[in-house]
C-alpha cells in the first residue's frame, strides 16, 4: 500500500511556480521509497531505510509485518527486534517517528540508517553538518557530534544535526531534530559511478526488552539563495520551537547585550550599563569548590590541590572572598547580600560549575566516582587551573549519576537562597565518552556503540540539564557558552578578529537559531598590532581611518549574523554604539538562516534576514568605498504565505517604491558605503494581481504614533487581505483606505487607492518634539526640575527616581551638561518649576509617560513594570541628550593603552555618520 503525501513548494522559479516542493511513497516491503519533484523535467530520488548490526557488521534482513497510514513496521529476519515507522509531514520536510523494540536475549547495538541515490552535477556541494564542500573527491564522511577540534577553552565546535547533496536545482537532504538524545550520528557521500549514494545515520544500543524512540527528517529542496541556507531554513521552519528562547520572547534580561565581567567584578553603575544596553552578566565563579556549588558546610574546609590564593574571581561586585580565610557562615551571608543587591538589576547569571561537566577532583573520587568520565574520545578529562585556580578539575557526567542528583539539588538551592534571573552554562559542547554505570542502565537515553562498547555523549547530560532548569525552575533563562541543549541565549567565546571566529560562523548561528548571541573577545586590541605594524609611522587620521573600517567591519558580521559584542569593541567606536538599538530590535526578531534576496550587481554586499514573514527585515551592507544604488528583488515565497511591501527602516521617515509580481518583491536598495541599511516589511497582502502592482511606501514615525502610507498606482482594483506587521511596543489603531477606516480583511483596493496604518506608542504620549522643547535645564545648562514623589514614596518609586537623577548625573560627569539642580520630593512640591511626578502601585493600570504643560507624569501598576518604563523613558531621554562613550578604556579596551597615548586619542571618537535618520532634530 502507498500513502502519497504531497509538500507544497512556495517557491518563485518559473518553471516549478505551483507546483509540490516533492512528493513521496511510503516505504515498501524493502523499506525503498522516493522522493519526486514534479515539474518540466521530473526528478526522481530514491531512498531506503535501513538497519546495520553493529555485533554482526552486516545489514539486517527486514520483513514488512504492518503497513496503513499510520504505521509501517518490519521485523527483523532473525526475529529479535522490529522496527516501527510513523511518518508524518512537518513544514516542508519529512518527519520519521521510529521505535526500535528489542524482543530477543541479547542487547543489541543498530545503526538505522537513511540513505539515498543523487544524481551527479558539474558543480554539487556535501554540507556534512559542520562545513559545505565541494564534491572534488570521493567518498567524504562525518561520523559523530563534533567538529574540528579549537584551541579555545579545549572547545569543540557541534556539528548541525543534518547533512545535504546540494545540487545546481535542489538540495536533498536528511537529518535528526534538533536537541533529540542521540549521542552518535553520521553523514556520508560515496560515488555510486553516476549517481551519489547520500547516507545519514544513528547509533543506538538497545538492551533486552527496551524499546529506542528515535526521530529522523528527509526533503528535498529548490537550491536557491546560497547553498546549505535552504535545507536550514527548511528545519527552523519545521520545528520553530526548538530555535527560539524556552524562557520567550518577552524576557527582560536574555535580548541586551553583556558586558564580560565588568559588572560582576566591580559595583555596578546601572547607568553606565543601560546606556551600553546591558541587561545580563556571566556571574563567574561565586563558589569556592567546583562541583559544590551551593557551598555544603561539610565540603567547606578541605585541602586544594595549591593553597587557596586571592584571584580576580574571589572579587564578587567589589566584595573580596578570600577563601583563605572566609568562614562558611559569611560566605553565604556575603554571597546573598551581593546578589539581592545587583542580581535583577544586571542580570546576574549564575555559573554552575560549567553546565556540570566539571568537578573538583578529590570531591568527585570521594563522593561521586560512578560520574567520572575515563573515555574523552580524545577531549580532556582533567583541567587545571581554571575556574579556581587552587583546584584540580575533572570531567563528570551529570545525568543519573550521583553527581547528577546532588548538582539538580544544589541548583534548587541556589536558585531558592539567592533567587537568580538565569544560570550560565559552560564548556556546553559534545565529543566527551562516558562509559561508566549510568550508560550501562537500560533506561539511560542515548546510548549509543563503537568498538569500544556502550557510551553515552557529554551532550545528553547536558541537554537533560538546560531542561531541567526551564521545567524545575521555569522563568530562569540559561545562558549557553556553546550550542548543545536548548538555550535562551549563547555566548560565542571568539573574536570577529580572531581566525578561528570564520570556521565556527555560521554554524553556531545555524546551532543556536533565533536565540539572542554575544560574540566575546578582544576587540582590536590584539589584532591591531598584527594589522597594522607600523602604526607608530601612522597619523592620527590615517591610523582612525583603519579604525574606522575594523569597526564597519564589525558591525556588518553583527548584523549578519545576530551579534551582539562586549564595551571592548564600542569604546569610541561613534557608529557601534549608534546603530545598537536597531541591532537589538532585529535581532528579537529571530535570526533566519535563508536570505531570499539578490541584487543586480556584480560585487558582494553582506545580507541577512530576520523574522518572517509580515514581520521581515533585510540586513545590507556595502564593504565598498563608493554608495551603489542595485535593484534588489526578495523572495516573498521564502519569507512566507503572502507577497510583501517594503520600506528602509529609518527612525524618522522614509519612502520606498515597490514592484511586486509573481512571488517577489522589487525597489531599488539604498547601498550606502560602510554603513548599514535595513528594509522592513510593512504588511503582507495574501493576493496580488497576475499583472502586478506598484506601491510606494512611506512613513513618518515619532515618540508617540508610527504612520505607514502605502501608495498604489493605476493598477485595476483587486481585492485581498492585509497583515499589518507588529511592532514592539506599539499597537495598531487604525488602518484607512483613502481616508475610510477599514478592516484588514476583504479589502477592494481601487485604482491609485492609498491605505494608512496608524500605530500608537503603549508607554509614550508625547513627541519627539515635546521632548527637545522642554526645559530640562536652565541657562547654564544645569539640570533644573523636581522629581516628585507621593507621601511616603514607596520603595519603587524612590528606586525610579534615583536612576532617572542618575540620568543627568552620568551627563555632569561626562561634561554633556554643566551641573544638577534636580531635587527629589515627597508630597507636596514647589510650584511653577519643571517636574517629573511618579506613581507606581497607585492604583493606575496603565504604564505611560504623559507630557502636560511642565510636568512629566509616569505611572506604572507594579515596581516591575516600572523598571521597564523608566528604562525606556531613559532611552528617550537619550534622544535629547546623545552621549558617545570615547576611546577612555574600561577594563579592557578595543585600544591598546601604549595607541591610546601615541595618538592622543583617549577622549576621541571615531566620525558618526546618521545612517538611520533622514533629518536629525537635536535639542540643547
């Protein structure tokens, strides 16, 4: 029986517009199927699931027993285990649920397999799930869950969990879903004379009377829009679940940037890190003992492998934990006093002992042996010194083993005695063996077999660990250092400027999806010296026009690829700093691995797109020294259902003319040199008319309300329905049609017909104008206005109106303005000056900054939502009074100090070019 299961193509190639992305039979009773695309020249993949024995070094005999719609099961020809299939289409992939169930004596090792016949190109690609290489030379394999080995922190980079032919048309590939415990897979690519024989495999030990749940996924694709982009995509659209932040979208710490450990190590300026976009901080080390993170009494006084020393991680937010001599009473007390202190403002990150991978090694042989991993399959088993620098640390598996139990116990501990925001994640990579008890118990997922016998991966631990934080202690995000479990946000631990940041790009990207990325490193500091090594023989102006370019350079591989980097980067760098607020906004909206854009030029700009659909936005940049105007056309059947109006994303006002037909949108790009240009999707329209249409697009947006005009031209009325794009922070009230308010549903859009789409701010009341008008300071440029709180001002409204003080206290500091005159009040105030009033927890509903005459009203219902507000009132405020932090270092720099005094460049900032602004209307 053949169940014909159809995957609809959304793509806009002529030749297959219409027309299913493929068709496929269930397996026969060889376990042989095929995948078919349908279209002027049929292509026709055959395709078989297999089982290899491991003990036998054979493939089995499989017989069909049942196949139905539901299910296909087969035997196996020595009657000791069966095989089930369920297959299902998920997004435009296929989805194979199997089971398999051991019925004999013995435990057996399988290594089911998916394999398929390509035909040969002239120009095919292998993306192995860790490279994409050209087909040269035959046969080409991957075996196992790591990549090349890197020298950083004894790092391994994770290969993706899926492989592909590309082809000169269309892509096959096959795969596992994402975050799935498997602990060994494989990819290979062999020559079968004019066809390639294409192979993805698992590995499972599969003891008596167990039964093996496993997930395999197989399409095949249209090659279009770069290489091994497609099938990726493919999978994010299949499973976005996996690829976005378990703790949502709407968490205050996980979409800000980090600012490495200055904010841990020394007290913390709230200021200074709002105005960096700070929101989360890798809290390092704030234990005395690896494997104990809580801190036990009985585990307290021991003897370390060194003598305990002062190091500049026993310096926790400017209090010194000298383990020397500190007893255990004020260890605890000293920990909680610093994290009930700085904890939620900074977004403190709680470092549990490197994801639990290591532990102190007289504690693991003493108290937890059984968690020890013998086999690294080459990965180091011991580390020293590291995150303490008296301690010996060795690898442990912290799943169903005793170190497992006591560290899940431990992390309630902390989380109940100091109540942290999130937990970071360390070393959370695969390619470690373990081999000990726990991977002998039937009932451990992922074990897999070599040659050696049963293990099970490092990732499997891990994975079961993020999970248990997101369902043990729901709300806590988990900051991966690495890309193995499902985290809400990754740390990539390489420079931009370091060689091994292209070989690990952008496979960490495809890895981690559309959670929010740091890339850590050391800015130019480093490189500098290598790049240029005659700076001394340099002027000032030639040395900051290189400058200049490393920092563009930056900028484009952060909007290329959904990163974020640390101060050591920004520090002078005028044009990092003014473009972070749009950095951040696309990057919430999801980094996508398939850019379906190309431009009619022949040199190579950087692209990237994030969202989907609606709610697009395309990144372009141009490396070259002159602007370029290129027609562009985008690939609406990529992005999603409907075809899709454009404009530049510019923070006060734009136009954009656009040409869609058949599936694709077309204007003319704006490519200005060495600056970033975004476009946004300002709706979708669900039909568009055969011939076409064309729509000019524009906007005007302020403080208060955001208005998108779309202009149609003489085309003939057509009806369709609009989608309107969300936007954060903003609702949508009130679409017209030339002139009449209407529903987005079952529009009749009419010749030269003009549609507008209101927005208004939730929080704002007020223009941009209002702002630059009101009377902050006086003559002298001192900040002069009351702060006026309610008798007897709760804590939360004494907490805003300290920071927002702070605002103009940050601004005296750094000669923005003169002096502070700002007064804070409770009750009653002085009448006739300029004042900001403050409510919170007053019985008002709304959160909302209102302007009246001279007085400033900000209300919030609870002291949470009041951090929110006053935060982006504070951003607001930055409208009125810019400040650029210069090449001044902090801790480590992006400069070199011996640069820093050559050039006199300490208080300089690199030229700021307004790259996201039509007009500037500065205030003061």
């Amino acid at each position: 029986m053949k169940k014909i299961l159809t995957i609809f193509l959304l793509a806009a190639i002529p030749a297959l517009a219409q027309q299913p992305e493929f068709t496929w039979s269930a397996p026969d009773k060889n376990g042989t199927f095929q995948l078919k695309i349908a279209g002027s020249k049929t292509l026709a993949i055959p395709g078989k699931i297999r089982i290899y024995n491991g003990k036998s070094k054979k493939y089995d005999t499989l017989k069909l027993v049942i196949s139905n719609a539901e299910e296909i099961r087969f035997a196996s020809g020595r009657g000791d285990y069966t095989l089930v299939i369920r297959p299902e289409v998920r997004g435009k992939l296929l989805l194979f649920n199997n089971s398999l169930s051991n019925t004999g004596k013995t435990e057996l090792f399988l290594q089911p397999e998916l394999t398929f016949e390509f035909p040969k190109g002239k120009s095919d690609h292998f993306f192995n799930g860790y490279e994409t290489l050209p087909v040269k030379k035959l046969p080409l394999h991957r075996a196992g869950l790591k990549g090349r080995p890197e020298k950083k922190l004894a790092g391994i980079t994770q290969v993706f969990p899926a492989a592909g032919v590309i082809g000169k048309d269309f892509t096959l590939f096959a795969g596992q879903v994402p975050h799935d415990l498997v602990s060994y897979h494989a990819a290979h690519l062999l020559d079968e004379q004019t066809r390639y024989r294409f192979t993805f495999d698992q590995r499972h030990a599969v003891a008596p009377g167990q039964t093996v749940d496993f997930r395999m996924i197989a399409g095949l694709t249209a090659t279009r829009y770069g290489k091994e982009q497609a099938m990726i995509q493919r999978i994010f659209d299949s499973f976005p679940e996996l690829f976005e932040p378990v703790v949502g979208w709407d968490n205050p710490y996980i979409w800000g940037t980090e600012q490495y450990l200055v904010s841990w190590l020394d007290i913390p300026d709230y200021e200074e890190e709002r105005r960096y976009h700070a929101t989360l901080t890798w809290a390092f080390v704030p234990f005395k003992r690896a494997g104990d993170i809580y801190g036990e009494a009985d585990l307290w006084d021991y003897k370390p492998l060194r003598p305990f020393t002062w190091w500049y991680n026993t310096r926790i937010a400017g209090k010194v934990f000298d383990y020397r001599n500190l007893a255990w009473e004020k260890f605890h007390n000293q920990r909680r006093e610093v994290w009930n202190k700085y904890a939620k403002d900074f977004g403190y990150a709680f470092y549990n002992s490197a994801a639990g991978v290591w532990c102190e090694d007289q504690l693991a042989v003493q108290r937890y042996p059984d968690s020890i991993v013998d086999d690294t399959d080459n990965v180091k088993k011991y580390l020293s010194p590291w995150c303490t620098p008296w301690d010996q640390h060795v690898r442990v598996f912290s799943y169903q083993t005793s170190f497992g139990d006591k560290f899940r116990a431990d992390m309630k501990k902390v989380h109940a005695e100091l109540g942290m925001p999130g937990f970071a994640f360390d070393c959370v990579t695969p390619g470690a063996y373990y081999r000990g008890p726990a991977a002998q118990n039937p009932d451990m997922p992922g074990r897999a077999w070599d040659d050696k016998g049963v293990f099970v991966d490092q990732s499997v631990a891990i994975i079961k660990l993020t999970d248990f934080v997101h369902e043990e202690i729901p709300g806590t995000f988990v900051w991966l250092n690495g890309i193995t479990g499902r985290g809400d946000s990754c740390m990539l631990e390489y420079g931009i400027f370091e060689d091994s940041f292209r070989s690990v790009m952008p496979l960490v990207r495809y890895n981690a999806g559309q959670i929010p990325m740091q890339t850590r490193g050391y800015g130019f500091n480093r490189f500098l010296f290598d790049y240029l090594p005659d700076w001394r023989n340099m002027s000032q102006k030639e040395f900051t026009d290189e400058l200049q370019k490393l920092s563009v350079h930056l900028i484009f591989n952060y909007f290329q690829y959904g990163l974020t980097g640390t101060y050591n980067t920004a520090n002078g760098c005028s044009l990092e700093q003014y473009i972070m607020p749009e950095l951040l906004a696309v990057r919430k909206l999801g980094w996508q691995a398939q850019v379906p854009l190309t431009t009619a030029s022949d040199k190579l700009f950087y692209a990237a797109r994030y969202g989907t659909g609606e709610n697009s936005i395309i990144f372009m940049g141009n490396p070259y020294a002159e602007s370029a105007v290129a027609p562009a056309e985008i690939g609406n059947d990529i992005l999603g259902e409907d075809d899709y109006i454009f404009i530049r994303k510019m923070r006060d006002q734009a136009s954009t003319e656009n040409f869609l037909r058949n599936r694709s949108t077309c204007f003319e790009a704006q490519l200005l040199s060495r600056l970033p240009v975004l476009y946004e999707s300002v709706c979708g329209l669900t039909n568009v008319p055969d011939g076409g249409i064309e729509v000019t697009a524009s906007v005007q947006k302020d403080i208060d309300k955001i208005v998108y005009q779309l202009q149609f031209a003489d085309n003939a009325e057509f009806a369709t329905t609009l989608r309107p794009r969300k936007i954060e922070d903003f609702e949508l009230s009130a679409i017209t049609l030339n002139g009449r308010k209407v529903s987005a549903d079952s529009l009749k859009i009419p010749a030269n017909g003009k549609i507008t789409l209101e927005y208004r701010s939730k929080y704002f009341t007020f223009k941009k104008s209002d702002l630059m008008r009101f009377k902050f300071t006086d003559a002298g440029r001192r900040a002069d206005f009351e702060i006026v709180l309610p008798e007897n001002a709760n804590t939360a409204e004494i907490r805003q109106a300290v920071r927002l003080k702070n605002v103009f206290d940050f601004l005296v500091k750094h000669h923005v303005l003169t002096g502070n005159n700002i007064v804070i009040t409770q009750g009653n105030a002085a009448g006739g000056n300029a004042q900001i009033v403050i409510r919170i927890g007053r019985g008002d509903a709304a959160s909302q900054v209102a302007l009246s005459g001279n007085q400033w009203l900000i209300t919030a219902p609870d002291a949470a939502a009041a951090d929110l507000l006053v935060r982006k009132f504070s951003y607001v405020l930055d409208q009125r009074y810019e400040y650029i932090f210069p090449f001044h270092p902090r801790a480590w720099d992006c400069l070199h100090p011996d640069m820093l005094k050559y050039f006199d460049l300490d208080q300089a900032r690199l030229p700021l070019v307004r790259c996201f602004e039509n007009s500037s209307q500065r205030g003061e």
